[in-house]
C-alpha cells in the first residue's frame, strides 16, 4: 500500500509537470488535471488529490466490469434497445465489417 501511494504521488507530480509545460489545457483536461488544479485552487489537499487517484485506479476495473455485465444483460432483455443501439451506432460509425 506504501509503495502504491508512493507510485501515485510521482505519477501524479509527473503529471502536474506535464500541465505546466503544454499549450493548449483543453486536450489535456482529463479528471486527473482537474484534481490537481483543483489542488492548487486550493479547493482539495494533496492528499486529497493522491487518494482520489488511487481510488481510480484501484476502483475503476471493478466497478467497470460490473457495469458492462449489467449493461450488457439489459440489452440482451431487451431487444427493441439492442436495434436502436444498433441504428445509432450505424449512424455515427457507418456500416463497416468486421475482420477477425
């Protein structure tokens, strides 16, 4: 847990590094850039900032995976929404086949 955090704290400063150094904020905005402007807003602490990070980390492949096997049940339950899914991906994306 020592090490983690300790990995969390140098990613975290890389990061804050790298937004010191870019041009443009807006296509480096991601969470992680918000939590440490939120930082030096003064608006959370680092340590505030570190946990978050970590909990994203940590969290995120769980709670993930959880939601897409529930999503994924819905749609199967529910054909009419798997079609317009469907339709709306064909809209967006455009019919393409799929090589395997």
């Amino acid at each position: 847990s020592k090490d983690l955090k300790g990995a969390m704290e140098i990613l975290i400063e890389q990061k804050r590094q790298k937004l010191s150094t870019v041009e443009k904020l807006d296509e480096h905005m991601d969470f992680a850039s918000q939590l440490i402007f939120a930082q030096n807003r003064g608006d959370l602490t680092a340590e505030n900032v570190n946990q978050c990070v970590l909990e994203m980390m940590i969290a995120a492949p769980d709670t993930l995976s959880v939601t897409l096997f529930f999503m994924l049940i819905l749609i199967a339950e529910h054909p009419t929404v798997e079609e317009e899914m469907m339709k709306e991906i064909e809209t967006v994306v455009g019919k393409k086949s799929c090589k395997v």
